[in-house]
C-alpha cells in the first residue's frame, strides 16, 4: 500500500502523487463529461416539454421559493466544505478531512430531505409526474439530480470508512479527491436546476 509521503514532491498535490492516481482522475474528468451529455439530453427535453402544462397546477402556484433558496444555500454551502476537506487532506490531517467529510454529508442528507418533502407537497396539491408533461420533465431532471445526490452521499460513506481501516494513503487520498470532485459537479448542475426550473417556474 502506497503511504503519503511528500520527499521531493511538496508542491504536488497529494491525489497526484501517483502516477494509478493521475489516470484515474483523468479517467474520471472524462466520466463527467458523460455525465454533463446525460443532464444536457434531461435538460434539453424540459425545455421542449415546460409549455405542457394543461391539466395541472402551474410551478408559480406551488413552488415555494423560499425553500429552494435554503435548499441551494445547503447545498452551496456542502461544496464548501467539501473543499475544507480536501484542503485539510493534501496537509495530511486525516482528522480534520473525515470531520469536513461529515458535514458535507449532514449538509448533503438536508437537502435531500428537503427535497423530499417539496416533493410530497407537489403530490398532495395535484401536481404528481403524471398529471403533464410538465410536471413530468420536472420530477425526471429534479429526480436524477437526487438520485445522483443520494450516490454521492453513499459513494463518500464508502471513502470514509475505508480511510478510518487504511489511513490516508495514496490511494484513498486519490478516492476522496474523485468524489470532491462527483460532488462538486452535483451543485454545478443544481445552480441551473435552481435558475432554470425554480426562477423560470416562478413567472409561468
């Protein structure tokens, strides 16, 4: 198992300290690139499907935009520090990463929950994925963002847990790096989620 060391690479950030680590964070910045065609083709038929919305109640009557505001906020605010924790991972602080680490999960697990509770309240005033084809590309992008939401929170458990059995190591310091990075993206897409959907919504 390869172990941190820092001899003669002090300005190389610890995930590239190796050269298993350099490819698969490559290989990974090309996984996202599948994942942004994935969301463009989701956010591509919601703009087509958004005029749909006969039959149902409008996204300005039931969206509370409060609530999407705390919930981007929390969100926002896990890619902070998620930062803090890789921050503290490449000064070899295995304590202070795992600590950054759960919080960012804590924040991850209050949006989700807050998520599912908007989603309950759609459903309970009418608007479920079936009622148009509105609501349907809505619950399609909102939903595979959660879905990715959830992946993420369980991806990073795994990392936590592995680094508490192996330490930080080269490898598992190339493994929360990678899922900093899934996480990042995740707030990235909900920045347009958020503006797209919610902002627009609010004015149909």
């Amino acid at each position: 198992m390869a172990q941190v060391s820092n001899a003669g690479e002090e300005n190389v950030p610890l995930e590239y300290k190796s050269g298993i680590g350099r490819l698969n964070i490559f290989g990974f910045w090309i996984f996202l690139g599948a994942e942004v065609a994935l969301f463009a083709t989701i956010f591509s038929a919601y703009f087509v499907l958004e005029g749909g919305t006969a039959g149902g109640p409008l996204p300005s009557d039931l969206f509370d935009l409060n609530n999407t505001i705390a919930m981007t906020l929390i969100l926002l605010t896990s890619s902070f520090t998620c930062g803090l924790a890789i921050h503290e991972m490449r000064k070899g602080n295995r304590k202070g990463m795992l600590i950054w680490l759960l919080v960012t999960l804590l924040f991850g697990g209050g949006f989700l929950y807050m998520e599912v509770m908007e989603f309950i309240h759609l459903v309970h005033e009418g608007a479920t994925i079936g009622t148009n084809a509105y609501w349907s590309s809505f619950y399609v992008l909102t939903g595979t963002h959660g879905l990715h939401v959830t992946l993420g929170i369980g991806w990073m458990i795994l990392i936590i847990a592995e680094v508490m059995k192996r330490g930080l190591t080269l490898h598992t310091a190339k493994k929360v790096f990678v899922s900093s990075l899934y996480w990042h993206f995740l707030d990235f897409v909900w920045i347009f989620v958020f503006t797209s959907v919610y902002l627009l919504g609010m004015v149909k």
